[in-house]
C-alpha cells in the first residue's frame, strides 16, 4: 500500500530530538490521507454540495490548503509561500491534491530542524497565546475534519471512500481488524 502515498515514510525528515518524531510522521500520514480522499472525486464533482449551506468539494480543498498556509506560517511562523501562490493553477482534485503534497515537503523540513524550545514557546493564536506544539494538534485536529466532511460526501455521492485509519466499507485487507464489537474492545 505503501506505493500509493505521496510522501513516502522513507522522504520524511529524522527530527531533531527524537521525541518530536512523531510529529512528523503525524503531519506526512495525515497529508497522505487528505490526497489519498481528494483523488477519489471526479473533476465534475468539484461543485458538489450536500445542502445549499454547506460547502462545495472545491470550497474545502481551498479552505483546507489555504488554512494550513495560515496556521503554519502566521502561527507558527513557518515561511510559507505569499498566500496567492498557495492554490493550484487548476481547479481539479488531482492539481488540490499535488498541490497538499508539495506544499507538505517543506513545512516537514522545518520541522525536522525545531528544537523543544521552539514546540514549547508560547506564541499568538488568534486572540489567544498558546504553546507552537498546541497549534500544530490543532491543524492536525482542524485538516481530519474537513477530510471527514469529504469522506461523507464521497458517501453521499456513492463513491468508494478509502481507508484513512482502517478499512472501510469499501476497503479492507487481510488481518483489518476494526473494534466493532464489545468482544473487540475487551481484547488485551
């Protein structure tokens, strides 16, 4: 399965200290996930919309690129680039989906190069100071909503939906083993 990832487990940086290791791990899988859902609709599905208020397929592709953009670079203080280079040049799910995955590379190296001081340095949010490392959680928590959003309308459009943490109805493999039973869940 590995072959289907964008960023590669062996093309994610070793960080600093070892203890934030998993944050890059973290930020690559969860990159891996948004592209592996967005190259699962159709360039004629970009306007789609469950209901006339909510969001359409290409609204939240640009939210979500626009947004980690923000959170990393006026947040975190990554550089980033100007805002009106953030977007594709063209409005499909696999030019969104390129562009996630480019745009992922170097924010992963930067984080490589962080040291405790800097994941632990308080910092402006909004209206708020909070710590860099509880920023980054946030987008992590902020990009697997908008990916849950897709997810179901990808449902709703009768499209298959891919695994992004195990199988789903539509995806599973041999040993998948999803707690969906109290016997599950009581396993030790």
């Amino acid at each position: 399965m590995e072959d289907r990832f964008f960023i590669k487990s062996e093309s994610v940086p070793r960080a600093s200290s070892p203890v934030f290791q998993h944050l890059l791990d973290t930020y690559a899988s969860e990159t891996n996930k948004v592209i592996s859902v967005w190259r699962s609709f159709q360039p004629g599905e970009m306007s789609y919309r469950p209901h006339a208020r909510s969001s359409t397929v290409a609204d939240i592709m640009k939210h979500q690129l626009l947004s980690e953009r923000r959170f990393f670079g006026e947040f975190l203080g990554l550089p980033e680039p100007p805002a009106n280079e953030v977007l594709p040049s063209a409005d499909t799910p696999e030019d969104y989906a390129r562009r996630m995955g480019e745009l992922a590379f170097p924010r992963l190296a930067c984080f490589a190069l962080r040291e405790e001081v800097w994941w632990l340095e308080a910092v402006r949010f909004f209206d708020v100071d909070r710590q860099r490392i509880w920023i980054f959680w946030r987008r992590v928590l902020h990009t697997a909503h908008h990916r849950t959003q897709l997810t179901v309308y990808l449902r709703l459009l009768n499209r298959t939906v891919p695994s992004t943490y195990g199988p789903t109805a539509d995806v599973t493999w041999k040993g998948a083993d999803p707690t969906t039973s109290v016997d599950a869940a009581g396993r030790k």
